[in-house]
C-alpha cells in the first residue's frame, strides 16, 4: 500500500484561502492554478472544502470542480455543504470522485448509510473535525469548526465506520494552520479503533511530521495546505498566474507580495522523499512524467 499526499484547498467564492484554527481566512489565489500546480507536483489526490457552505447551506464549487476535474486525473475529494443524496449526486457529476460529509452527517447518522448504499462506501469519506477538551477527550465540530456538538470524536469515528464510511478525514482544529506538527495521539486512536484508511489533517510543518503521522499516528494518508501553498503562491506570483484572484475577501498578503522566506514550506517531492527515506512507500514522480 502506498500512502497518500493529499494537498488541501480551502475555497471561499472564488478563491482558494487559508486561515489558522480555520479562522482569519487570506486569499492565496485561484485554485484552479494550484490544483495543476500540485497535480504537476506528484499529489496522488486532491481535497476541496467550500469553507463557506455552512453559510448558505449549499456547496458552490461545480464549477471549480467541473474545469479541475477535466485537466486533473487523479481523484478529487469535495466536502462542504453537502446535506443530502441529490447534492452528492452534483457534485460527482461535476467531476468529483469523492465526497466529504461533516455537519449534516453528525445531525443526521443515516446520512452515512443512505450516501454509501446510494454511492458505494468508497465515494464516502466522514470528516472529523476534533478540538481537544480538557478532559483529554476529542469533540467533533461541525459547519467548518464553528459549532460545537457534544459528540465524542472518537466514538463518532466508529459509528461513522459502523454506518458506511470509507474512509476518515481526521483533522485536529487545534494544530490546524500552526504547521506544529499532527495531533498524532488523535489520528492514533482513531486509527485503531477502525479498519477503514484515516486521513491526517491539520498541522503539517514539514516533510518529517508528514512522515511522522503516518509511523506514530498511523494515518494511510496525508492532508496539508499551508506548508505546500507558500512555495505555490511564490511560483504562481513569479509566472503571473498568480495574480488571477477576485478582490473579494482578504487579499492584504497578496498585495503586500510577502515572500515565504519566514515560513515553514516544503513540496510534495520533499514529503515523499522523506517518506521514503524512512521506508514508507508512496507513489514517486510527478503526475506528468
């Protein structure tokens, strides 16, 4: 089994952006460009995340998806906003491959089963959006980190799993955006408790915590945003295409055109070879080779 680099994108309206803890969302740019940036990079899949579905009760990325999906062949994971069969039904026809259910999940389990019996259990990916608390436990969020709900992340990953699921996109609201490193206790746990691939998300600093959440946190995969778009916004600003970004929302990083140099960064490349220098096996090359 390979495992798996998954660049993340945020995309609010039109354009892909990037906060801490998921808040003080910047624009970065359009994410058409890095989704072909980081499939040029060797990612093995792509995740989107409409950031601002939970507003509007509904997901808005056909269109990105639609023009992604006909220059990009690897698989495309869409999460946000998605309530029910017929809104999965769109977004798989816009070209997704996969789709990530959160909110309306937790306030409705069925969700689970009515999407995977519907779709097949491997079109289903459950995300989990954990806060630590301070009993030491993990509480799942929902509508994007902003609501709490009481649940136990860790028993709401074996339901999910009991219902459907197949797969877990485990992200830890606390180390999210911090490039800190994973919250490899949580993906651990959650890793053991269920036979389905769990994704790693939020926290990545560098190649070694990628490598890291998969010996220690045994995840089967690798979620990141921050650490890979620094170096992408550079090269999509230096190649103009970067500048290709509606002015809505908060584009102050853009405009002051700030370098990478004070930020943690790495590639795709440099995640991979870290995993296998230290035996992991993942898929190496770029997608265009």
């Amino acid at each position: 089994m390979n495992f798996r680099i998954i660049p993340r994108l945020d995309i609010k309206g039109p354009n892909l952006v990037k906060g801490i803890h998921f808040e003080g969302l910047r624009v970065l740019g359009k994410p058409e460009d890095f989704a072909q940036y980081y499939y040029n990079e060797g990612a093995d899949e792509l995740f989107f995340q409409d950031a601002v579905a939970s507003l509007y009760d509904r997901n808005s990325l056909h269109d990105i998806i639609s023009s992604t999906s006909s220059q990009i062949l690897i698989p495309l994971c869409v999460g946000g906003g998605l309530r029910n069969v017929e809104d999965i039904r769109k977004v798989l026809r816009a070209g997704a491959d996969k789709v990530a259910i959160n909110t309306e999940a937790i306030k409705r389990p069925e969700f689970i089963r009515e999407a995977a019996s519907t779709f097949g259990s491997s079109t289903i990916v459950v995300s989990i959006e954990a806060v630590r608390r301070g009993d030491g436990k993990w509480e799942a969020l929902i509508e994007y980190g902003r609501e709490t709900t009481g649940v136990d992340a860790l028993e709401w990953a074996k339901q999910a799993h009991s219902l459907g699921a197949g797969e877990l996109m485990v992200t830890s609201i606390d180390q999210e955006g911090t490039g800190k490193g994973y919250d490899l206790e949580l993906t651990r746990q959650i890793a053991e408790s269920v036979s389905i691939p769990v994704i790693a998300g939020g926290g990545c600093g560098s190649p070694a915590d990628a490598a890291q959440s998969v010996v220690e946190g045994k995840a089967d995969a690798v979620s990141m945003a921050s650490v890979l778009h620094y170096d992408a916004v550079d090269y999509l600003l230096e190649t103009s295409r970067g500048r290709e970004y509606s002015t809505e929302g908060n584009i102050e990083f853009l405009k002051s055109k700030q370098t990478t140099t004070s930020r943690k960064s790495c590639s795709i490349m440099d995640i991979k070879r870290e995993m296998s220098a230290q035996g992991l096996p993942c898929r190496m090359g770029g997608n265009n080779a």
